[in-house]
C-alpha cells in the first residue's frame, strides 16, 4: 500500500485508489489504475474490508516472514517540519531487497520523472524483523541499516511517473540478511511461473496508517505501527503483457512494496496501491500492483548480477559464503580454495582443515561506473600474508592510462584523489594483509581512453557485457535473421555464458547440452593449465535469449583436450552439461559429417559480441588453415568481443564448429570440427558419451631430408675408413619408413580401497585395423569418509494457564547425533572425482521449560451515589426509594504469553465494566398542617425545664390531689430549646406529665403533684398566639397553644387546652439512665442490627444502642455515629482522618476508590492515602487523587 506520511499538513489524497495530487474522486469500477505520486503530492488512508478481519498477525521470526523488510525515511518538509515514511520490501538475493519506488521518490508532474523526496534531507533504512509497537515513528525493535544515497535503483527513473510498473526499485544494503538477522532470515526466490484469474496470492507488510473509519474498534486496537502482518486473497484480475494487477483485499498505507507471494511462498510480484476513499462498496475495495513479467524479472536478475553479494562475506565472527546463485551455504561442508568448511543451520562457516586463502583483485572504473579492469587478480595467498600494492606500477593500470596523459584517478579506495594519474604527489601504496575471500582495491578515473585491441591474428576474442537487465527487449530476432537457413532455431539457441572476467557464448546442441570453447574458462598460469578462477568450484551461469538462467560448474564441464587446450586453436574445444533439460528451446541442427570449407564459402556465427546478440550472416571465407590431425581452421569478419564460443554454421543452417577468436574491425577464425571431434560431440548429444580420440600427425621424411630432422645426441668414436662396394649399396631406392600408429584409449575407474588425491594406472596393449592400441585406466581414490558429531538441544519455553507467575519447571533436553559420509564418484570419460555428502542424524531432544502464565484478575468497585428528587406528592420530611442502584464493577484480566526466549510478557489486557447505577430517592417537599396528625419535632433529648420565680399567687404544696383530679392553678412556662424541634428521635421518658395553666395536674398513680409557676396576665397578653404540634412514641396527643417570645432559640408555652396522661409501654425508643433502647412490640428490647426508618443501628445483648467502631465477627469494621446511626460513604473522624464505608457500611481497606471521575487509595487501616507512592507504585497527591 501507498506509504503514510504523518503529519503532513497541506497534503491531502482524493482518487479512489493510489498515492494522487489534488484530483477529484471517482469510481474504481473500470478505471485503471490511478496517478503516481506527485511532488508535495498527499497522502490519506487506504481502506478495508471486513472491518480489516483479513489482516492478520504474523511473527516475523516464522518462514512466512522470511526475507520481508520495513523500509523507512526521515525527511525536511519546509514549514511541516520533520517527516517519516514508511513501506515495505523483500530481499531476493542476499543484499538486494525489492520494492516500490514510491517509498522514496515522488512524480515531477511535468515530465513524470522521478524526483527524491526530501532531497538532500532524506536519510532512507531498512529494517528487519521489527515486531513492536514504534516510539516517534522510529521502529523499537529488529535490525535496522542506514542506506547510502546511491544504493537505491530505479526501474525506470525516466518514467516512474507514467505508469505504475514503472514503480519498482531496487535498494542494495551493506550488510547481507543472514549477517542482520544471525542467519535466522534468507533471501526469497523470484518465481517464473504466470499467474492467473483466481490463483491464491499473498503479501507480508508492515502497514501504518489505520485512520480509515471502516476499520473496527477491535482491529484498530490490535493493529500496531512497528509490527508486521499478512493479507491473502485471491487474483480479481490481471493483465499478463504488462502485469498490472488487481485483488479484492485490504490495503493499508505502508504495505507498499510488499512482496506478492504466490502459494509456494515464492515472490511473484510487489503491492502498489489501494482503495483510497472510505466511501466506496465493499465490494468495489481493491488492492492493486505489478506481477513482474520477464522484463521485470531480466532487470531485478541484472541487478543481482551487479550487486548481489558472492563468496565471503564477513560480519565480525561470523562468516557466511555464497555461492554463484547468491545463496548462503548451510547445514553442509564444503571445500572452497583448498580448505574444507562446515557451515551450520543459519550459514556460519567453522574451518575444519586446511589452509585459509584469500585473493585481493583490482577493480577500475570510469566516472560512470563502466569497468575498464574488471577484478584482475592481484595477489592470492594464505589469510594473513602480507600485501604491499602500487596502483601506478601495476601493469594492468599502466596498460591502461599510456595513451592517456591527462587521465585522472578521481578517487581510490574510497579517498578523494583528483590528481592525475602520473602525478606522484599522492600515494598509490595500498598495504594490508590478505583477509579470507577477495578484497578489491577499487580506483575511479577519469579522462582515459581504453587501448585499441591488438592486431594480431591469433589474439582470443575479447570477453564482453551482455545487457538483459529489461531496460530495452530481450534480444529479438531480425527479418534478415528469421529469413536465414535455421535462423530462428539458431537465435534462441545461443547462450550467453557469465565467467568471473567477462562474459562469452555458446550453443545449445541438445536439451542439456552446450557446446563452447575451452578458453571461456581456461588460462594459462606459468606452464600450467588452470581455471581463470584460480579456483576448482567456480559456478558459471548460461542464459538464454529468453532470459531464462541456468548454472553450472566446472565439475560439468568436459575438455576435447584439456592440458592443450589454450595452445594454439585445434584443442579449443569444450562441452557444458547442463543438470536440467531446457524444453523450452529447440537445439540447433549439427552436421552428421565434418564439413571441408573452401576460401570463398560462406559462413555464419551466431554469439554475443559487445554483450549483444547480433548474428553475424553470411561472412565470406577469406583463408582457411591446416592445424593437423584433420583439424581445419577458417578466417571471416564481422565478430567482435564476447562472440568466443559461439556456432559456426554453413550456408544450410547447420552447425560446423565454434568462433574462437578474431580482431575487431578485422578478421576472424573459428574451428570446423574434424571427424573425431564431431564423434566425441555427437556421443555426448545422443548420450552415448565416448572419451576422445586424437589423431597423430604422421611425417613422411626423404633419405635427403633426415639431416633436416632433430637429432638424437649421441657420443661420437673415432672409425674406421670403409671402401664401399657394391654388395653394400642398397638394392632398392631408399624409400621413407611410416611411423607406425599407436592410439591410446584413457579411462577412468573409482578405488574404494584409496585415499581421495591417490591413484593408479593400469595398461593393456590391443591393436584394431593395424592401429596399435593402449587401453589405459586410471583407478582413483574414492574411498568414503565418516566423521560424527553430536548435536546440541535446544531450549523451548512454553506456557501453562494453570500456573501462577514465577511457576517453573524444567525436562531436561537430550543430545542428537549426525553421522555424516562422503563417498566419491569418478567420471569415467573425464576422470572428475565428485563428492557426495549423506547425513543419518539421531534428533536431539528438547529442554523444555514450563513457565507458570495464569490470567490474573483484579475487581475494583465503583460505590453508589445517591440522587434526591424534591416530591410535591410526599409529605415535607418523608422519603421514597425509586431505585436502590447497585455498585459498579471494573473486572480487569491480564492474559501472559512465553517468548522464544524465556521471556514472559502480557499478552493481553480486558478491562469488563458494569455500570454503577445510582440510588435514587424521592423527597418529599409537601407542607402538611393538621391537628389530627402530629408530626415528629420532639427534640432527641428530653426538654430543657427550669423553674421561672413565681409572677403571682403559688400552689397550695399541702393539697393533696386524687389521680387525674384538676384544680385552678395561675399559667406556668415551659422553655423549649428550638435547635432540637427536628431530632433523629423522640425521647419519651417511662411516664409523661402534660401541664396545663391554672390548673394543678397529678401524675396516674403517685400521690406527687406538679406545680408550675405562671408569669403575669400583662406578660402572657402581650405576646402572639400559634399552634405547636408534637407526636410522643406513646398513644397519647395534646394541642398546644405556644406563644413565640422575642429569643428565636426558645418557645414559651403559655396554654394547654387539654392534656392526655398515658404510661409508655409501647414499641419505640426510650432512654434508661442516659442510654438508648428500643422496645419491639412484645416489649423486649432489641438487641444486634437493626434498621429503622432506612437507617442501621446495632444494639448489644443487653440492649444498649452502640456508638463509634464497631468489629463484627469476620473482622469487618463499621462506624456508627453519636446518634448511633451507621455511616456510609466518606467520613472523617476526630482525629482528621478520611475513611471509605461502603453501601454496606463496611470500611474499605487496600484497595482503590473510584469517586466522581477520581481515583482514591485506601491503606490497609482503612485510611485514605494522601502524598504518597501507594504499594503497587502509584503517586496520590495533596488530595489522595492518583496522578497519572
């Protein structure tokens, strides 16, 4: 998907799909695909389907994440300050990592060029196996590499703009993926294979933008900036000329340049763009991008070739090799350079024996990175041999800049030079030691003028580049070509064939065979005939017209002549076996007979000169020469550098020889096959392979020509001087002696019973057709070898729900076994010993370790409130409970994984909340004034009573009253305090004495009398009159009339009306000796809990209402206040302290309160924590709120 770019301000995206400028939007439906990016062009979300259900998780360290990169760049965007983008990758080659060019570059609108975004601000990484969240957009964890600004490669930077399979890039990394991720990651393989409507694909990426709203709340939560994830689908549609393609999927920004795999996991393709506007069907949201096709492919291949590491690569102690495909060697042994490697699981190679070596090779190069040395090999020797290298004394070097005088080295060994080259006053000296596998001294030049080739008629024709890289067709071929005689037979079989200096050609003259020459491969070092190499395992690649590759080695190469072969032209000869027939290709058609050529025939050569397949036609024959032994040598024109190896055909299309050699501009020569090289050949196409037959030259020498002849030294003695007669003179004329023929025939045989390196020969004599024969068998060593090693057991951690945390438990792992044989094959015909390496192995047993990862949950509880809602339908003073609420609840669960590496981690965090539902209670506010109702507003404790001084005439104290008798008596006065008119309850003492002005009233059942002094007539008449109601907890009533004085904390009561005398025996509170008791109805006093009037209260065995704390059994404490009632809710004491009671009234200790959107903490004594780090380390403030 289209990178996402935070925190652009002005930017903005609008086409239903891609990266676009400021267009309006359209439909997907039958659209092509949209714009690239513009210059200051925007960026918005991409979309999804299924609410993003189909993106899912994967670990980065898993086979189906192998190779797949997160690429990133920072960048100065004027007044938007620092910006990140972000994409996606795929390694294919151990250094080279495809993707979009969009992830670094934007569209000039002008010319659709591609411009760098950010310029000379853009610092651009790559990352590996990142699998955690981002912190500030930078990635937390994996292995990230800094990229160089020239390591970036664009497909096609001219029209990167045009369309979108223009938008590809390749970007080559320093280091190589085994080196970044310690062998635990591979390149992926580019597959060849077509992809169709309906086949399965999928893409690995690391996405980044989730604003999109059609993402649901639970995939918005799981998805995360930093961590990789996977979509697959299947092809919606797909145009196979130019691969553009399309898939019902989500397509979020930053997987763009997401690897397409097909359903072996094999890259198919790259992810480009998708469904940009949240407003599209589901069913119109699409992701889009490039299946590669082979120009695609011929041009990523171009780019492993240049870039792509081969051999060593060292990377601190590790070492890692690869091999001419670019693939790491692992889990084998190896002999590379004389020593013999074990390479383990992940490619790290350990010497087992043998000596180190190393090569150190020149590299020169034009200012445009042209090669004019190509990797000449210097020095070679053992690691650690000394190196002291001149560039200017080098012949190579001096060859090259003599017709030159003003060329200038630019820059060597990385370090800014700018002089010329002749000009001593920099140092050329390059001192080191020889490291393991090659070192280049690398030098770039300017102002040089290559030398002219040589003229002379036997120079070898000159390696050559060839160019498949797709940035123009595959070679096709002409009118002339496909009019000619086999002419496209002859084209799609030529090969191109890549050796370590250069390049040559080659036919294809059966499914698997190739037919070259010799010295593509060979040189000539002192007397000796070696590989150009140096080494004996040099992997070369052929590749067809169609740019389909092929590797080989030199073990599959077979020599007509080998130890001949680079002196003179007749044993320039030499056989590829290819390990895989090319079905795809038909062989050209080779002569059944040798051919004899004549000067003036015409010939035809079919190669790759200049690195370009260009047939070169009817070419006339201007001389023809005699190598012997029937070999025919030709001369022609019209080939130039790289054609060594090609067929040479005659005028019918068929093929005669190979094009060995020639002078550009000038002539050329090739080699007409004699007999017994073209059986040698034909054996080999009808698989029938037979060992070569040379023929020897035979030399007819006259009697008068033997003093011509090489003499044998001999010693000379004096003789006799002999008279010559006639009997001595021959009877014949002296006639020349024929040189008998002897042929010998060489084969090869394997001995087990030998050490590999050791052989024997045996001969036998044999004649056939007057033909002395030699059988000849070489027995070489091929006896097996067996080493044993152990194999360490690995550790694996895994998790048991059913155990706590810190749980651990450990089986103990065991040892594995690998026996491993190397047994020897010779072939028969070359005598080429291979190897072959079988492995029995006895599997380790794991250690495994149990780590306890039990969920653990916590439930906190979210206290009631209460409501009051003022009720005109209640009476003033009462209360009705609509709805009791209930206490919340935030029920938290946290789930643990195991790590790979022992490390337990949260996995998971759900937090279920039930609601708190608050109390609501009705109030009343009706005002009620009724003398057949008394309402409740009798103080809590008993009235206050004092005796006024009498105002007037006093009792009679002598009288003695009968029960309930009233006599005349003056008003008295009661004093009332007023702060107790509304009390919690009504204090009723055991007997009541209602008084009355002017009258004396006695009390039921005593003989005592009560007596009230009264104030004046005056006193009383002067103040006003009202109504003051009261209700006792006994049976009876009284209507007061009250007359309020002046003070407002007091009432003076003036006149009884009447009066009700009652013993209180009924259920209700009453007060024995200063304490509190409550009567039930059968009148024994209460004792434990008890709720009155919506209010708890707590009574002990003997009835005496409680006051203050209070534990009751299972250790829960409450508190009740001084009027005995329980508390809930917050509540201070004396002391200052803050306490938590609950609904229940139960205080609350080493816990969290939640109250009125704050957080609260409760110490183990119950108290309300304040400036303080509570223990599970939260800080709590001034005010005991947690602060987050």
């Amino acid at each position: 998907m289209f990178l996402y770019l935070k925190g652009l301000g002005k930017y903005r995206k609008s086409k239903a799909y891609g990266l676009v400028g400021c267009l309006a939007l359209v439909s997907m439906i039958g659209l092509a695909a949209p714009d690239l990016p513009v210059i200051g062009g925007g960026v918005v979300a991409a979309d999804v389907i299924q609410g993003g259900n189909d993106i899912k998780d994967v670990n980065v360290h898993s086979k189906s994440a192998e190779g797949v990169a997160m690429t990133y760049t920072t960048y100065d965007s004027g007044t938007s300050g620092k910006q990140t983008a972000s994409g996606s990758g795929v390694f294919v080659a151990p250094n080279v990592m495809v993707t979009v060019a969009h992830n670094y570059y934007d569209k000039n609108q002008e010319d659709k060029s591609a411009v760098l975004r950010g310029g000379a601000s853009a610092r651009s990484y790559v990352v590996m196996n990142s699998e955690t969240e981002k912190h500030n957009k930078v990635p937390t964890s994996g292995v990230s590499e800094t990229l160089e600004k020239d390591s970036i490669h664009l497909y096609d930077e001219k029209n990167f703009g045009k369309d979108y399979i223009n938008d590809l890039a390749v970007v080559v990394t320093k280091k190589t993926v085994e080196a970044m991720t310690g062998g635990e990651d591979s390149p992926r393989e580019l597959s060849h294979k077509e992809v169709s409507t309906g086949d399965k694909i999928s893409m690995v990426g690391y996405p980044n933008d989730f604003s999109t709203p059609n993402l649901s709340a639970e995939n918005k939560a799981r998805l995360k900036d930093g961590k990789a994830y996977s979509v697959t689908t299947t092809v919606s549609s797909v145009n196979k000329e130019s691969g553009t393609v399309t898939y019902h999927s989500s397509a979020l920004g930053g997987f763009s340049g997401a690897p397409l795999f097909n359903d072996k996991g094999e890259v198919v393709g790259i992810h480009q763009h998708g469904t940009n506007t949240p407003n599209a069907q589901e069913s119109e949201r699409i992701g889009g991008g490039t299946l590669f096709t082979e120009k695609h492919r011929a041009w990523i291949r171009s780019m492993i070739d240049k870039y792509g590491i081969k051999g060593w690569y060292i990377d601190g102690a590790n070492r890692y090799y690869y091999d001419e495909n670019h693939r790491a060697l692992k889990d084998v042994e190896s002999e590379i350079d004389g020593a013999l490697y074990r390479f383990d699981e992940k490619g790290r190679a350990t010497l087992l024996e043998g000596e180190e070596k190393g090569r150190v090779l020149l590299r020169v190069e034009d200012t445009k990175g042209t090669p004019l040395i190509s990797d000449k090999v210097v020095q070679e020797g053992s690691v650690g041999s000394g190196l002291n290298f001149h560039l200017r004394q080098n012949p190579n070097f001096k060859q090259l800049i003599a017709t030159s005088p003003t060329a200038k080295v630019v820059s060597y060994n990385g370090v800014p030079i700018n002089k010329l080259a002749s000009d001593t006053s920099w140092s050329d000296e390059y001192v080191s030691k020889l490291a393991l596998g090659d070192t280049i001294i690398r030098a770039v030049v300017d102002s040089v003028t290559p030398p002219s080739t040589s003229s002379s008629d036997f120079a070898r024709t000159e390696v050559g580049k060839v160019d498949l890289s797709g940035k123009s067709n595959l070679p096709v071929p002409s009118k002339e070509v496909l009019q000619a005689p086999n002419g496209s037979e002859n084209f799609y079989a030529t090969t191109h064939i890549q050796t370590p200096d250069g390049s040559g050609s080659g036919t294809l003259i059966a499914p698997n065979l190739v037919l070259t020459v010799a010295h593509n491969f060979l040189t000539v070092k002192g007397s000796e005939v070696v590989t150009k190499s140096g080494r004996t395992n040099t992997v070369y690649k052929a590749t067809l017209p169609s740019g389909q590759p092929v590797n080989f080695s030199d073990d599959d190469i077979v020599y007509w002549n080998k130890k001949d072969s680079v002196f003179g032209f007749k044993n320039d000869l030499a056989l590829v076996r290819l390990k895989e027939k090319l079905t795809a290709v038909s062989p050209v058609e080779v002569v059944s007979e040798s051919t004899s050529i004549t000067k003036g025939d015409k010939v035809s050569v079919y190669g790759f000169p200049d690195g370009r397949l260009s047939p070169v036609l009817d070419s006339e024959v201007v001389a023809t020469t005699d190598f012997g032994s029937g070999i025919e040598g030709i001369s022609y024109g019209g080939t130039k550098p790289g054609a060594s190896g090609g067929g040479l055909y005659n005028d019918k299309g068929s093929l005669i020889g190979v094009h060995q050699n020639g002078v550009v501009g000038s002539r050329s020569g090739g080699l007409v096959l004699s007999k017994e090289q073209l059986d040698w050949v034909r054996s080999y196409i009808e698989g029938k392979p037979k060992a070569p037959v040379y023929v020897t030259d035979n030399i007819l020498v006259d009697e008068k020509d033997k003093d011509k002849l090489p003499s044998t030294s001999k010693e000379e003695k004096p003789t006799t001087p002999k008279v010559e007669s006639d009997k001595d003179k021959p009877n014949t004329p002296l006639k020349p002696q024929e040189k008998p023929k002897t042929e010998v025939i060489t084969s090869y045989e394997g001995d087990s019973t030998l050490e590999v390196g050791k052989e024997r020969t045996e001969e036998t004599e044999g004649e056939k057709e007057g033909v002395s024969l030699i059988y000849r068998t070489v027995y070489k060593g091929t006896k097996s070898k067996t080493e044993m090693s152990p194999i360490a057991f690995d550790t694996v951690y895994q998790g048991d729900e059913t155990k706590e945390l810190g749980f651990r438990s450990v089986l103990e792992g065991k040892e594995g076994l690998v026996t491993r044989t190397t047994s020897y094959q010779v072939d028969k015909y070359t005598g080429a010993v291979s190897s072959k390496i079988s492995e029995e192995k006895i599997a380790p047993q794991s250690q495994v370790i149990t780590l306890g990862i039990k969920k653990n949950s916590s439930t906190k509880e979210v206290p009631i409130t209460e409501r009051f809602e003022d009720s005109a339908e209640l009476e003033k003073g009462k209360t009705e409970v609509i709805s009791e609420g209930s206490v919340g609840k935030e029920v938290t669960t946290v789930t643990y994984k195991v790590l790979p590496d022992g490390k337990v981690i949260e996995n998971s965090r759900t937090v279920d909340v039930t609601p708190m539902r608050e109390r609501v209670v009705r109030k009343g506010v009706k005002e009620v004034v009724s003398p057949d109702k008394v309402e409740s507003l009798v103080p809590k404790d008993a009235p206050i009573r004092e005796e006024q001084p009498a105002l007037s005439e006093g009792f009679s104290e002598s009288d003695a009253l009968v029960s309930g008798e009233k006599i005349q008596g003056d008003l008295g006065i009661l004093i009332v305090s007023s702060e107790e008119l509304v009390p919690e309850r009504v204090e009723v003492p055991d007997f009541v004495t209602k008084v009355t002005g002017g009258e004396k009233l006695t009390v039921e059942g005593h003989r005592n009398e009560s007596k009230i002094k009264t104030p004046s007539k005056q006193e009383r008449s002067s103040r006003p009159e009202t109504t003051a109601q009261f209700t006792t907890n006994g049976t009876g009533s009284s209507s007061l009339t009250a007359v309020f004085g002046g003070k407002t904390d007091k009432i003076l009561l003036s006149t009884v009306e009447h009066s009700v005398i009652k013993h209180n025996q009924q259920r209700g509170w009453h007060k024995i000796n200063n304490q509190w008791y409550f009567r039930n109805s059968d009148g024994k006093e209460r004792t434990g809990w008890m709720k009155e009037n919506d209010a708890w209260y707590y009574f002990d065995t003997n009835g005496t209402m409680q006051t203050g704390w209070l534990e009751d059994t299972d250790g829960n404490w409450y508190y009740l206040n001084d009027n005995g009632r329980m508390e809930i809710g917050w509540f201070q004491d004396s002391s200052g302290a803050w306490y938590y009671l609950g609904s229940s009234g139960r205080m609350e200790s080493n816990t969290w309160i939640y109250y009125k959107g704050k957080w609260y903490y409760i110490d183990a004594l119950g108290k309300l924590l304040f400036n303080s780090v509570t223990p599970d380390g939260y800080r709590v403030n001034e005010y005991g709120e947690w602060i987050n």
